[in-house]
C-alpha cells in the first residue's frame, strides 16, 4: 500500500512540473531542509528550485552542506509532504506562500543569516514594506507593561510604524492590540502554521490582525508550537524589525533571544525600565545596562531610528497625533497634561476656571479620540 500510495503522488505532482514556488515549498516543509541548506541547494542549481528535485542522488551528494538523510527526504519528499493537501487547504483558508525568492519578500530578512524559505500569509503582506519595529516581552506581564506596550504600539502605529510582534499572551497580545486601535497596522509571527491560533483567546484578535495587517508563519500548516518553533520564529521577529522594544522580561526567555538577534543582525535593541525587585523586569535593566536604549517615550525611539532611511521617509515622523483635530477647549485642556501631569476633572476646572460640567463633556471628547485615559484612582492623563 505504501509504496502505491507513493506512486500514485508522483503520479500527481511529476518533479519536472512542478512550478519554483510549489519545490519551495517542499523544501520549506522538508524534515532536515532547513534555510541553510536550502540556500546551498539554490546555489548549486542557479537559483532554480524545481531543478533540485530532478536531479540523481549522485549530483546531490556534490553539495556542500546536504547529507544522506536530507538527500534521503528530497528525493521521496511525497513521503514526507502532501502537496496537494497543502494547497486545497491554503486555497480555502485564503493563504498565501512567498518564498524566499519571491519580489514580495522582505528585503529585511535577506539581511540574515538564515532567512526563511518562505512565509505563510493570512492577510495583506504588503504591509511589511512599511517601517516595521517589533515590541515583545513577557506572557506573564503586570498591568504596567501590559499599559506601556499598547501605549507605546498605538504612537508608532499612528506615525506610520507597523508593529511585529507575537500574538502570545501578555506583551505580545498588548502590542497587536495597541497597533490596531491606532491608523497603522500589525504583523503577528506564529511558531506554528497558520490554521492554528494560539493561544485560543487571541482568535478575535488574529482576525483584525487579518484586516489590519497579516499573520505569517514559515511552518507548513498543521505544524504545532513547541519549543523548538519559537526560537525560531523569534529570528524571524527579529529579522523584519529596524529595532525592537524590549517592554517586560525575565533574564531568560524568547525576548531575550529576539533581543540578541537584533545585536547580531546590528539593529537597535530598546528596553523600557521597570521596578528593580520585579522578576519581569531584570531582563529589560540588564539590557539597558549593557547598553540598550532606554525608552521613556515615543521620542526615544523615534531617535533612535531616526537615522535609518526607511524610517525617515515616513511623512508623519515629527508629529504628535492629538496636535491636530482638537478644539480649542480640547487642546486648553491638553495644555495642562503637558510634562506626564495626572488630574481629576475638578482640578482642571479650576485651573481653567470653567464649569465642571464642560469640562466633563472636554474629557469625554478626548477619551474618545483616545488622546487621554482615566485612571482607577480617577484622574486623567495622555495616553
């Protein structure tokens, strides 16, 4: 039966017919074909994917860096992938695949030294040609990451920035979050494929991600999270982001290994400090003390990304988004939170010296052009 089975597949998909992206992504699913030893098959047969598979195991054995197991994989890759399958699924879910020699893909992550083969899609790709900063941290975050990253992720995302990140729990969560309630959009990467969401309670979110940005995987669909996908995915984080931002972390842990492989691949690390005696927060201090920059404010980061080019041709860079569309006696009121000032509606009454009543109706406006917040003690402040 097994070897009808066989038969009967190649039968489907004859290896001289198969199209670059159709071996691309056979070799992106291959046990044992990983990226390095794809870009050695690619450069061994002139960038030609499908030449790979029609070829004698003798001429394999020439290439510097593939083994008999990983020649053992490619030549019966029926056994090991189902070509067909994949497609259908892909074609009802909406997914895309862009490999690694496709013009869609991200110059950024070029730039590596282990690129993908290629990237699942869920949504609109394009949006990784926009300025991309990556935000992570903890799955266990206190409630102050969790209010600095969506904060942080809303600025960027209203000046132009998409955000990466990856729709775990805590930080991540916060993050999409924070880009979407903004003008701009988000990108999640997965550490499994694409038609599985986890965890179960980001499914909402994974859909306005959709909407508002994409969720990519390199692992073939129905490819579960383990501990070894999310390292990798994390290099993937990493390598479409101009920085990151580091907001909650212990010292070990996926932020950490993202964080060093933006130091590798030369790009800005950012941390945001927090209390000393939290667990959370040892990673985020010994990054800054080892020379990250700290991040107080949106302006911090601005500065230092400012001197990358992509980043400077976005046209809102040096705007504050609630400078505009407010009314006078939003933006009289706005005056009184400059310098990180938290008042109750009583104090501004007076300092204005207005009805309290007005400047209710003022505060309302604001919260909802989400330029201010209340506070659970009941003052206001700029978000």
């Amino acid at each position: 039966m097994h070897i009808m089975k066989h038969f009967v597949e190649d039968k489907k998909y004859p290896t001289n017919r198969l199209s670059e992206k159709q071996a691309l992504m056979i070799l992106n699913a291959l046990p044992l074909i990983g990226a390095i030893a794809c870009k050695y098959l690619l450069e061994a047969f002139d960038g030609n994917a499908s030449a790979i598979f029609n070829t004698s195991r003798t001429e394999l054995l020439k290439i510097k860096g593939i083994g008999e197991k990983s020649i053992e994989k490619i030549l019966n890759w029926t056994e090991y992938f189902e070509l067909e399958k994949e497609e259908a699924s892909m074609r009802a879910r909406g997914i895309e695949f862009y490999s690694i020699l496709d013009p869609k893909y991200p110059k950024a992550l070029h730039q590596i030294y282990d690129p993908p083969i290629g990237l699942y899609c869920l949504g609109n790709f394009d949006h990784l040609k926009l300025p991309c900063v990556a935000i992570i941290g903890t799955r266990t975050a206190s409630l102050y990451g969790r209010k600095q990253a969506r904060r942080i992720a809303r600025e960027l995302s209203d000046l132009g920035f998409c955000i990466i990140s990856g729709l775990a729990r805590g930080i991540d969560g916060e993050a999409h979050q924070g880009a979407i309630e903004g003008i701009g959009s988000s990108v999640a990467v997965l550490g499994n494929g694409l038609d599985i969401i986890y965890p179960p309670e980001h499914l909402d979110l994974s859909h306005q991600l959709e909407g508002r940005g994409a969720i990519i995987s390199e692992f073939p669909l129905g490819r579960r999270a383990d501990r070894k996908s999310f390292p990798i995915r994390n290099r993937i984080i990493a390598g479409l982001s101009q920085g990151v931002i580091v907001v909650e972390s212990g010292v070990q842990g996926g932020s950490m290994i993202t964080a060093n492989a933006m130091l590798e691949n030369g790009r800005p690390v950012m941390a945001i400090p927090g209390r000393i005696d939290h667990l959370e927060s040892l990673g985020c201090l010994n990054l800054i003390k080892d020379g990250a920059t700290l991040v107080a404010s949106t302006e911090d980061i601005l500065i230092e990304l400012k001197h990358t080019e992509k980043i400077n041709q976005i046209a809102q860079f040096e705007q504050i988004p609630y400078e505009q569309e407010v009314s006078l006696d939003e933006a009289e009121v706005l005056e009184l939170f400059k310098g990180g000032e938290r008042l109750s509606s009583g104090a501004l009454a007076e300092l204005i010296g207005q009805d309290i009543s007005l400047i209710n109706a003022v505060l309302t406006q604001l919260e909802l052009k989400k330029i201010i917040s209340k506070r659970l003690d009941g003052l206001y402040e700029i978000r």
